[in-house]
C-alpha cells in the first residue's frame, strides 16, 4: 500500500477541537505502527484565525515527527461568508447559489487541490476531515475513487446542504466515530457499503487524575459538577448554566459547576467556577474531583471528553437531542441522558441519592471504553480498513 494522506484544514500540535485532536492522536499512533502518512493541510494556523492568514510558511515540514504539507489559502469574502452562515446558523432556508458561495468564501486552497490531481497516483488513499470545510469538499471532487471521509458528522444545517449530498455521495468510503453518524450519513447522501463503517477513535486510557490535588490548586471545597469544552452557545453551555443556577434555586446547597476550556460566560454567579484553559494534567485531576461529568451539547459525532470522564471513574449526564452521546451511555451503561430542565434535575437527584449505581455506572463506561478506543484497537481497526480500501484497485 502507497502512503496515506490526510487532508484537514489546518494542523498542528497545539490546536484544540475534538476533530483536530482525533486526527493528531490518529496519525502519531498510525505512524509508530508503520504506516507511511503524510499530512496535507492550509498555512491557517486553526480554526479561530484569520482564515486569510497564511501562518506557516508553504511547504513540506516535520510537526513532531509528522511531515506536514502546507499550501497558501485564497482570500475570501467574509462578509458574504458570514451573511449566509448567520442563515445557517439560524436555521433558515438558504439557495443553491448561497451554498455555492458558503463553499466558494469558507477557508480554501487552489494549490491544495491542483496538488491533490496532479499527485493522486503517488498516494493509495486520500482521509478527508472534517466534512464541511473547502479542503474537504473541493479536495474530494479531485480524487473521488481515492477519497475516504472522516466527517465527523452532527445533525446540523449544514450537513443537510445539497453540495454535500451531491459530492459525498461520490466518495469511495467514509469512517464513523459512532453508530448515529453513520446512520445520518446514510440518511443524508444514501450511503452504505463495506466501505463505510463506524469504527471510533483513540483514546489514552492510561493517565491518571489526582482530585485532592485539582481542589487544593484551584480552591474547590465543595462536590461539583464538571463541564469541559468550549463555552459557547453552539455547545449549549450557555443552557448548562441556567439550568444549574435553576437547580440550585430550587435545591440550595454546596454542589458547583466547574466549567474548563476556551470561552466565557461572563457574570454568573458565585455557583459556577469557570477556570478557562488549564494545563491538561489539570484537566484529568478535574475528572478525578468531580461528583458527576456533563455534556449538554445537542451536536457530536463522538465525544472524548466523556470518555476521558469514564476513564476518571466519573458517570456522565449528557443532552437526550444529542444521538450519539445518548447512545453512548446507554451502550456502555455508563451514566443518564435528559431532556429539558425537569429531567436534569432528576437525573442529577437520582445520581446524588444513588452513590453505589453512579460508581458502578463510571466503572462500566470505564470498561467500555478501555474495550473499544484504547489505541492498539484503533490502530488494528483503522489499519485493516484502509489495506482493504486502499488495494490494487485504486493504484494508477
């Protein structure tokens, strides 16, 4: 087999996101089990940047031990960009003409994608993530009988758009995080085959959290709830936070919410503790400390941060709109899904009553996991899909 390469908007050891830190776990640990990969990426250093800015310089290079191609995007249109993502985002309705200039003023890379033509010949697959980027949408149409798909896929606008159907739909393959993306992919572009497969992502089950020591550092006395990912509306922390405060109106007492990662709230009460970043030994000591973990996000394809939790020996509350989260813990029996305030608040009663099932429940999503995304059953997962779609059938 020809070496992989993995498209993706922007790369790199520092950048935060689920889909960012998948693929990076991804291609270290393909790479020390043998797999010759290159990644093919844009000069933007990530997401919340300037996507005019080239950051990096263009060219080929080495990101801890990850030889990184590079290419200069194209200057965009933001204001045409942002008029019809504010559509978008509010639910409206938009035109073929508003998807084509969604795609045409979003991050892009001509020189990426003339690359990808003239040099398909030299790769056995093109992994494209995640789905609703220009390097994914234009960088498919140059190689479609090479071009794999880890979209990463939410139930969201934008995956209902009709440029998608119309060119993932042409994909020779695509790789799910869980059962209900793959089940909305199939849905959305009608696709099926053993090419297309849910097969997760990597995990390291091997850290450990000290709690004691989270709480000394950052002067928590009391039990808390803890939320980690950005804040922002988008993943409904925002909600989290009002139903929180509710709760404790209608149930006073010590209970907090400890919210880490990028993003703010602003004024809330003295309740929420929000720390922002913290260094990632922090975040697993948070695990450790914490009484239960909640996901209030409503889009996921998969969720590492409930993972992580599990691992901490921590149960999980996650959103009920959310199908992958919610299938999630009911698969590994691992914690409760709510819909609407009153079944949050039961959900948090019935596991602050219920001390010996919440633990036993942290211990099944522990298991759970350890048994499907430790890294070795990844790697051996993901190696055997692309020998098989990568064959002789796609050489030349």
């Amino acid at each position: 087999m020809k070496k992989l390469a993995f498209v993706t908007p922007w790369y790199g050891e520092d950048i935060s996101g689920g889909a960012e830190t998948a693929l990076r776990g991804l291609v270290h640990h393909l790479q020390a089990a043998g797999t010759d990969l290159e990644v093919l990426t844009t000069c933007v250093k990530d997401f919340r940047s300037d996507w005019n800015i080239d950051f990096h310089p263009a060219g080929l290079s080495d990101c801890a031990g990850i030889p990184v191609r590079r290419f200069p995007v194209r200057r965009r249109d933001t204001g045409a960009f942002d008029r019809i993502n504010q559509k978008l985002m509010a639910g409206q309705p938009i035109t073929a003409r508003e998807e084509r200039t969604f795609m045409e003023e979003m991050v892009n890379s001509p020189e990426l994608y003339r690359y990808i033509g003239e040099h398909k010949a030299e790769y056995s697959l093109f992994v494209f993530t995640p789905y609703m980027f220009g390097t994914t949408y234009y960088g498919v149409q140059q190689c479609y009988e090479k071009a794999v798909l880890i979209p990463c896929l939410h139930d969201e606008p934008y995956a209902h758009m009709d440029v998608f159907r119309q060119v993932f739909s042409r994909a020779a393959g695509m790789i799910f995080l869980s059962r209900p993306e793959q089940a909305l992919a199939e849905s959305l572009y009608g696709v099926r085959g053993p090419a297309f497969q849910s097969l997760g992502t990597g995990l390291d089950t091997a850290f450990t959290g000290d709690g004691a020591r989270f709480c000394k550092k950052y002067g928590i006395d009391a039990p808390f709830l803890l939320y980690a990912g950005r804040k922002d509306h988008g993943k409904k922390a925002d909600e989290l936070a009002r139903f929180f405060l509710y709760y404790k109106k209608r149930r006073p007492g010590a209970l907090k919410l400890v919210m880490i990662g990028p993003g703010t709230l602003g004024a809330t009460s003295g309740d929420i503790v929000d720390l922002g970043f913290v260094p990632l030994q922090d975040k697993y000591d948070a695990y450790a400390a914490a009484a239960v973990f909640c996901n209030p996000s409503q889009f996921e394809s998969f969720s590492i941060v409930i993972m992580e939790s599990w691992l901490s020996g921590v149960p999980v509350l996650v959103n009920g709109e959310c199908a992958v989260t919610r299938d999630f813990a009911v698969q590994a029996r691992g914690g409760l899904y709510y819909n609407g305030y009153a079944e949050f608040e039961g959900c948090l009663e019935y596991l602050f009553s219920h001390p010996d099932v919440a633990r036993q429940m942290a211990q099944n999503g522990g298991a759970y996991v350890r048994q499907h995304f430790s890294w070795d059953a990844i790697v051996e997962k993901y190696t055997r899909y692309f020998r098989a779609a990568g064959g002789d059938a796609h050489e030349g």
